[in-house]
C-alpha cells in the first residue's frame, strides 16, 4: 500500500508517459521541421527560370499552401498532446515568420508586390516576435482573434499572389492584400497596447512585492 489513491497513481504514471514521450521527434516538431525544409524548396519553385512560369508558380503555390497547413496543425497537436518541447517553442516561430517572409521578399524581388507592402508585414512580425521577448517576464500576450484573421488573411493574399493570376481574379487578390495589411497595422498596434499594459501591470507588482519585502524585513529588525 503507498497511500496514493489508484486513480491518482494511474494519472501520474500517465503523465509521466507522456511527458517521455515528448522528445524531439515528435509529430508536432516533425511539421514545423517540414516548414523549415519547405522554405529553401519554394524559393526554387518561386524564382525557377525567370520567374514568371504559370506551371511553377503552381509548384511554389502548393509548397506554400503545404507550409501554412502544417502551421495550423502543429501547435494545436502540440498543445492537445502535451508534446510542447524547448525546440518547437524555438522552432514553430521562426518557420511561420520564414515562410512568410520569404514568400513576401520573392513577390517583391519579382516586382509582383510592392516592397512597402512586405516592409510593413515583416516590420509588424519582427517587431512584435521582439516585444513578446521585451515583456516576456511579465506574462504572455495571448494570440487575438484579430491576430488569426490577419494570418489568415496573409496566407490567403500571399498565395493568390504567387499564383499567375489574371483579370478579376488578378484584382480580387490586391483587395485581399489590401484587407491584409490593414489587419497588420491594426493587429500590431494592439499588441503594443497590450505589451506596454502588461509591462506596467508586471512593473507596478515588482515595486509592490518590493515595498512589501522591505516592510518584513523592517519588521523583523524591530
């Protein structure tokens, strides 16, 4: 007999498998992995010949697409199946911002896309990765649902972008775009109200668990 009831025990045992069981080679981080390895691949599909190919657009496009799934995919696995790892915390941030920006940068490179368009996206995401990092010892800035619209928004924008698309279809993706980076302005805006809100709520408890620390140390001199 140890005292621990057999359904707590079980719980234990259980969390003590899956905590195991969330090494490096998981699903989760085999996907941001297949994010990473899809970002030099698209750059050959992207910028094959001049550039300009319907048919390898299409590759690139499918390249894309397959790098935006597997960032949908795999936080949520990782969150749902505790494979939460110190290389996916690293990893998942760096592969959502290197697609994106890669594609962006291509676009631009290939005149397709204004480079004052990729600026303000790649200023936005860089900036507010940084402020997440400022603030971090404070707390953490949950993902906002004006936050999922605006990549949500993005991948749809930059996809129809890298597609050789023409007539309406051509004028449906610079209003698509256009939506895109008003939700990034605005997005951003808000995550630096927030940040600088979360900064001084983390601020004003350090200077009141101070002034409290001082009182009992006071307290026990006398």
């Amino acid at each position: 007999m140890t005292g621990v009831p057999a359904s707590a025990a079980g719980g234990a045992r259980a969390a003590t498998v899956t905590a195991r069981t969330a090494g490096l080679w998981n699903i989760a981080n085999i996907l941001t992995m297949v994010r990473l390895v899809l970002v030099p691949g698209f750059v050959l599909l992207m910028l094959h010949g001049d550039g300009y190919d319907p048919a390898w657009r299409s590759f690139a496009w499918a390249a894309f697409s397959v790098a935006m799934i597997t960032d949908l995919f795999d936080g949520q696995l990782a969150r749902r199946y505790n494979l939460v790892t110190d290389f996916g915390k690293i990893a998942d941030p760096i592969a959502d911002k290197a697609i994106m920006g890669t594609a962006l940068v291509c676009l631009s490179v290939l005149s397709d896309l204004p480079w004052w368009v990729t600026g303000v996206i790649l200023f936005r995401e860089i900036g507010i990765t940084l402020m997440r990092f400022w603030v971090i010892k404070h707390g953490v800035i949950p993902a906002s649902r004006g936050g999922k619209m605006k990549t949500l928004a993005q991948g749809t924008a930059v996809g129809m972008y890298i597609l050789a698309l023409t007539g309406p279809l051509a004028t449906l993706r610079f209003w698509v775009m256009a939506v895109a980076v008003l939700l990034t302005v605005v997005t951003g805006l808000d995550y630096v109200r927030q940040a600088v809100v979360l900064r001084r709520a983390g601020l004003a408890a350090e200077r009141e668990r101070a002034r409290t620390r001082a009182g009992t140390d006071r307290e026990s001199v006398r």
